[in-house]
C-alpha cells in the first residue's frame, strides 16, 4: 500500500514485470531444474522467480514476487509434498501467469 501511494500513484509510474535465474547446484532446492537462466544467458541448473517491481523516474521498489515451478516438479506430487509446497502451489502455471497473480 504504501509503495503505491509512494510511486505507483503518478502518471509517469510503471509497473515492471520480469524473471530472473538463481543458479544452484544440486536438486533439492524448490523449483531447481535444467532451465533458461536469463542471468548467465544460457539453460543451466537454477530457481526461477517472476518479479514485480512500481517505478517512477529514479524509484523503484519490488512488491512481489513468485517462485516458478517447472513441470518437472507440479508433475512430480511426491517430490512437491516432500519438499513442503503447499497442494495450492503444487499446480502448473507460466511466468505470465505467475506475473498477472
């Protein structure tokens, strides 16, 4: 709320919507998977998060963000169960569905 009264309430804010890549090693982690990692421009072992951030000129704040989960794991209700995600959170969704959440 009060980045929204702070930045969000001008003409000139905008509100950003983008992925990043976490690289990881291993495969515990929740979400990690051989997939694109923006960061390192290439498929590599890593978390993916969608983000939300309101700018206005030289301000910006982030005010989500979502873990993405590749089909590997909402395909795998075992692995997600052991894992601790939540059965709401254990559906397959893409990042542009996880941006407009």
């Amino acid at each position: 709320m009060e980045a929204d009264q702070l930045i969000g309430g001008a003409e000139d804010s905008a509100l950003l919507l983008d992925e990043s890549g976490i690289s990881k090693k291993g495969t515990r982690s929740v979400g990690v998977s051989r997939q694109w990692n923006g960061r390192l421009g290439k498929v590599d072992n890593c978390q993916v998060g969608v983000f939300a951030a309101l700018s206005r000129g030289s301000f910006a704040t982030l005010i989500d963000v979502r873990l993405y989960l590749p089909r590997k794991w909402t395909d795998n209700k075992a692995r997600c169960d052991g894992a601790g995600i939540p059965i709401e959170a254990q559906r397959f969704k893409t990042k542009p569905e996880l941006a407009l959440e």
